[in-house]
C-alpha cells in the first residue's frame, strides 16, 4: 500500500507513513479482492494520490467520489479532505480589451431620453481591471405570506354596494327586519359566502435558493451586487498563473460575517420579491439556510466617470461581459 500525503509505498499493515507521519487507511479492498470502497482523505491533503497504488488522482471540479484509473480503487473526497482544495476558486478574464468594456458602458449610459447624451457629457476618471474575491454563500430562503387577495377584494367591495343599493330600495319602509337581513346579506359577501367565493386574504410561500456573492474586501463593500448571479459554468480551482499581469486583491472579510452579510441580503430580496408579486401584504417572515461558503476571484474592471462634478462609477464582469451594478447614475 502506499501513503495517500506523499506516495511512499508502506507495508500493508502500516497505521502511519514512516516518511510523513501521516495517519495511513487500513488495506484496501482492492488488494483484498473485494469491491472497492471510497475513502476518506486526509483533512490537511495537499495533493491526492491513490490509496491502493499511489497513482496521482486529478478529480474534476465537484465530484465527491473519484475511482483511481491505474488501479480502480473508488476514493471518496469527503467535505473535510476535499473542502481545503475545493474552496478557493475562480472565473477567467475573457473581457480584458479596454474599447470593448467602454462600449458596454456607453451603451449603457446613453439608454434612454433621460440619460441620451450621458456619456459624451462625461469624462473617463478611472479604468483598472482586477481579481476580486467574492464569497459564495448558499441560502435557502422560504417566505410565509399572508396577503390580501385585491381583485377579490375589489369584487367584493363592488357586489356590498351593488347588495345594499338593490336591499336599501327593496327593503326600504320595511322595518327593522330589513336592517337583519342587509346585515346578513353584506356579511356573507364580505366573507365570500355569497355563492361560495374566495377569502379575501391567502397565504402564500415563497421559496428561493440562492448562492449568493459577498465581496470579501471592506474597501469594496460599496459596491455589493444586489441582485446578480455570476455564470460559474465555467469557474476552476484558482490558478495565479491564468492571471499575469492582473492584480489579485485579498480579501479581509472573513467566511462568518459574509454568511451574516448573504443572509441579511437575501432576506431583503425576499421581500422585494414579495411585494412585486403580491400586494398589501399584511404578514411576512422569512426562514433562510446558510450553508459553507466557497471563495471565489472574479475578474472586475472598475469604471468611473465625472458628469459636472457627479461620480458615476461601472461596475463590469470580465468573465461574462455583463454590468454587475453601477453607483451614481
């Protein structure tokens, strides 16, 4: 057998690596002739070697479970072992010309009567393209909504006047009794009785899950998306080498505050999202999960322009070319 830290083949009763230290799994069930078992890697793994023949293992982003191709032995990347090389990731640059982040953003001013002419009255202050560590937190958020039904209000609202105008003129000199019976008549209405009709109030329940980016750098929080999601069908383990000449900021916000920062975020766009939807709501609360955070650099150009002494600042992916928000305009 062979140690799975450093490679160095062990005798198969071995518990550490003479070489390492490390603590080394019991034989495999491989050389015992019986199906393979996954197994569990080493908390403070720096590379992955199979544990049967030592053979490197090179597993593709997010699988779990990986089955050795020298020998067949089925290793499991648990959440420990695999989280330390899992976590830091990133998206590649593919905006990187200048004139063509310009024109986004020209575009992008000059949309609309109120802002034509917007970026010929400007001038270009600032234009730098950097690596920005984000957070991505995984939240599942679940909004119970109690909201007022408005067109079965309104409905109701317009059969009472209708009742009462039609009893007052029926009922009228009749006595009390006509008092019961409009009193009867309105409240089934109003309680949608009148030919078995909808409350007027509904519960509803609004459930999102998110993976939601929070910059990890303080000096940047003024710009924290809102409501954006990067394209990560394309993101990979981080590699300084994919990224010469692009500075890589670091990040100094920690994984805590930026589940605290995710989850606060995320409620407030439930809540956008509920009052888009739904209206007078009369009771709203929302429950949210948050799961491990992974870090992630995105490739950002920040822009900014002076319109008659206003700062209007852009706010690109460089990964997929699209603005990620804008502050001033």
């Amino acid at each position: 057998m062979f140690c799975m830290k450093c490679g160095t083949q062990l005798p198969d009763d071995a518990s550490f690596c003479y070489k390492c230290g490390a603590k080394v799994s019991a034989q495999s069930e491989t050389e015992r002739g019986a199906s393979p078992r996954p197994v569990l890697a080493s908390s403070d793994v720096k590379e992955l070697k199979c544990p049967s023949c030592g053979a490197p293992i090179a597993p593709k982003f997010g699988e779990m479970v990986v089955t050795c191709e020298y020998c067949g032995t089925s290793v499991w990347l648990g959440t420990d072992g695999w989280r330390s090389i899992e976590k830091h990731t990133m998206l590649t640059p593919k905006y990187t010309e200048r004139d063509r982040i310009l024109a986004i953003i020209h575009d992008t001013m000059d949309r609309g009567v109120i802002h034509r002419h917007l970026q010929e009255s400007s001038t270009l202050e600032e234009m730098s393209l950097a690596m920005i560590p984000y957070w991505l937190i995984p939240v599942s958020a679940r909004t119970a909504i109690v909201a007022a039904n408005v067109a079965a209000e309104a409905g109701t609202i317009a059969a009472t006047g209708v009742l009462a105008g039609i009893l007052g003129g029926e009922m009228g000199g009749r006595g009390r009794g006509g008092g019961l019976v409009d009193g009867l008549l309105i409240g089934s209405v109003l309680s949608g009785g009148m030919g078995g009709g909808a409350n007027v109030r509904k519960a509803v329940e609004l459930d999102s899950n998110y993976l939601f980016p929070v910059v990890g750098v303080k000096a940047l929080m003024e710009y924290q998306p809102r409501n954006y999601e990067f394209d990560l069908s394309g993101r990979e383990l981080f590699d300084p080498a994919k990224v010469k000449g692009i500075k890589v900021l670091n990040g100094d916000i920690g994984e805590e505050t930026a589940k605290y920062q995710a989850k606060t975020l995320v409620d407030s766009l439930q809540s956008e999202k509920a009052h888009a939807q739904y209206h007078m709501i009369q009771q709203m609360n929302t429950q949210s999960d948050v799961g491990e955070g992974e870090l992630l650099h995105v490739p950002i150009w920040f822009v900014r322009y002076d319109h008659s002494g206003r700062k209007i600042v852009f706010i690109v992916d460089a990964n997929s070319g699209r603005l990620v928000n804008s502050i001033g305009l």
